[in-house]
C-alpha cells in the first residue's frame, strides 16, 4: 500500500482520450470524475483539476474528423471546445453541490513573477472556498505553446502542481501504467509500480504520441513526473478506465505507477526552476568553479550577455561552452550588466550609481537546470 494520507493537495489531469467519444463528449465519464472528486473532498482534500478535451470537442462540434494540425484551426477548435467541456463540468459538480471554476493560463502567466504570483492567489482563494478550478491552457490565444514540447496538458499539470504546492500529481490516461515496452504487442513485458528514478532506460520503454486530438503519450507524462518529482511532488500515472481509480489511488491502492518525489524544494526555488529563460548569462571558468561551490556571481566573472531581461526575469547561466549550469534571477537588467563586465564589485556604484547590490546574484537566487532527457 502507498502512504498518500499527508496529502491535503493534489492536482488531476484528465486526457483527452478519456473526455471524447464518437458524437463528442462522454458525459458519464466528466460525471464519473466529478463524483470522484467530491468524494476526495469529502475526505478534505484540496484538488486542482487540468482537463484536456477543448480541441477535440471543438473538432467534433464542427464535425472535423481528421488530425488537427493547423494552429489557426487548433485556436478555432478550442475556442468553440472550451464553454463545451466547462457547461458540462459544471453539471456534473453542480449534482454534488460543488462548484467550478475556469482558469486559462499560458506558459508566460507561470514565467513573470508577478503574474505567477497572482495565480497563486487566485487559487488559494477559490480552494478556500471549497471550488474546484479546472485549469486548461488558454490555446484560443497561444501560439508558441500550440503544438510544441510545451503545449501539452501534462506538462501544464507538472508545472502546476510543482508551483501550487500540490503533493501528488495524478495524470489520468488510456493506460494504466508504465510498462517496459508495448503491452499490446508484447507480453512479457512488466509494469514498473514504483520508480524511484527516472533513467534514460524509463525513458525508452515510452514511445509514440497520443489520439488524434491529443498532443501527449507516454513521454510526455514521463517529462511531467520529472519536473513534478524536481519540485518534491509524486506522481502517479493509470488508467482512468479503472472503477473508482482516484478515490482508490488516494486510499492507498497500488494503481498504476508512481514515480517517487525527490526533495521539496523551497517555493521560490520551484519556480525559478520552472521558468522558461530567453536570456543567457556566459560566465567564465572560474565563475563557473565558483557557482558549482554555491558562491555568489560577480561581475567580473561574467564573460557575455545574450538577450535582454529586466532585473527579476530569470534567466540561464552557461559556461563558455553553451553548458547550462543553473537559472538565476540577476539583480541587474541585461543592459546594466552589458556595462559591468569584467568588472569588480568595488566599481559598480561608480558605474551605475550608489545603492546598488555588490554581486549579480546569490545561491539563494538560483536554481538547478530544469532536467531534459
């Protein structure tokens, strides 16, 4: 049995896969879930639900059958997908005396502090009201995100459990688990229950991409597990097929995988781990010696400047090779570090003015690389 007992906070993604039928929507399973989730309430458990299905329920609705490729299209169909798979929310929890509300979000709202800050807010206000948010990525208005290694829901369901606190992701899916190849084609392969690390042999066993409509597959839910597991946030992958599958996760019951957490880092060392950078500061050898030490970076080990960014963006730290060594938030914008290069801490006031901070950034201003396999 698992321990999930600690857990007063947990994030649900729902595929796309398990949202869809022939004529559109299945109703039953939104409902199955709903009922679900209030009875995780019951038992007073804050849950944050990210649900896929906008796009390919915009897709039905305009009787579009085939891939949707297209990021106009993609826009369109979720644009008219989006009132469809929150009316029918809405219903479901309203039969259990809940509440629901929509939150849109894009990968920029999580990478400016402030308006992460906000989020955060916003939704610590509507779980304490006892609502449910049903977060999705707002793809009516996204480009960037559209199609590519972060416009998936898996990510956005890491990211936000990782920034929001969460202690246990669950990402449900057609699949009930992690195997070590295709069970469909092979029998003899195993389901990993647990694992405490995720190894590019893990990430091996995970090939091809989802349905028509979706955009993930059993890599992108592993990518997930990662950024959750770096934030100090479990995971667990299974089926949501499975009778009763979140309120028997919950309890304890070894459904599907779960990919262990590794230490909790602080909030603030979450997100500047899980921000997207831009901009790129090039330190030199030494510097770089330095900040492997933990030692606070000064101007004089700086060797480049790539990009811009205002003072509090984050953004990446390389060695001369292009190597990433962490993320940090400067003290400095990039055009006032652009004229401290090469020099000393003693200089900078003479520089830039009086009152400014002797070094670029401390250790307690940085993060590890986000990890990628």
């Amino acid at each position: 049995m698992r321990d999930f007992s600690n857990i007063k906070r947990v994030v649900i993604k729902v595929g796309t896969n398990l949202l869809t039928s022939d004529d559109g929507i299945d109703e039953e399973r939104i409902g199955d879930i709903a009922r679900q989730i209030a009875e995780l309430k019951n038992r007073g458990i804050q849950v944050i639900l990210v649900s896929s299905g906008a796009i390919g329920m915009g897709a039905k609705q305009l009787r579009h059958f085939s891939p949707v490729v297209h990021i106009a299209m993609r826009q369109a169909c979720a644009a008219i997908g989006q009132p469809v798979l929150m009316s029918a929310y809405q219903r479901e929890f309203s039969k259990h005396n809940l509440l629901c509300a929509q939150v849109l979000i894009t990968r920029s709202v999580l990478n400016n502090r402030k308006s992460y800050n906000n989020l955060r807010s916003s939704v610590s206000t509507l779980l304490a009201l006892g609502v449910v948010p049903v977060f999705n990525e707002n793809d009516v208005v996204s480009t960037s995100e559209i199609g590519n290694v972060f416009g998936d829901n898996d990510r956005m369901s890491a990211l936000v459990a990782s920034k929001i606190d969460a202690g246990l992701l669950i990402l449900l899916t057609d699949i009930d688990g992690v195997y070590t190849g295709n069970p469909k084609k092979d029998r003899n392969v195993v389901m990993l229950r647990t694992i405490e690390k995720l190894t590019p042999e893990i990430f091996s066993y995970a090939r091809g991409k989802g349905s028509m409509f979706s955009t993930g597959g059993m890599r992108t839910k592993l990518l997930a597990a990662q950024i959750a597991k770096d934030g100090g946030c479990g995971t667990v992958i299974a089926s949501g097929y499975e009778e009763d599958s979140l309120v028997r996760i919950m309890s304890g019951e070894e459904l599907g995988s779960y990919i262990l957490p590794d230490r909790r880092l602080s909030q603030r060392e979450r997100w500047i781990m899980n921000t997207s950078t831009e901009a790129v500061i090039v330190v030199d050898d030494g510097a770089a010696i330095a900040l492997g030490n933990h030692k606070s970076l000064l101007p004089s080990g700086i060797v480049e400047i790539k990009g811009t960014f205002e003072k509090g963006e984050v953004v990446l730290v390389t060695n001369r090779a292009g190597t990433g060594l962490l993320k940090a938030v400067p003290n400095f914008n990039s055009t006032e570090l652009k004229a401290l290069i090469g020099h000393r801490s003693c200089d900078i006031d003479s520089i830039l003015g009086k009152g400014r901070r002797d070094v670029v950034f401390r250790p307690e201003d940085t993060s590890p690389v986000e990890h990628d396999v």
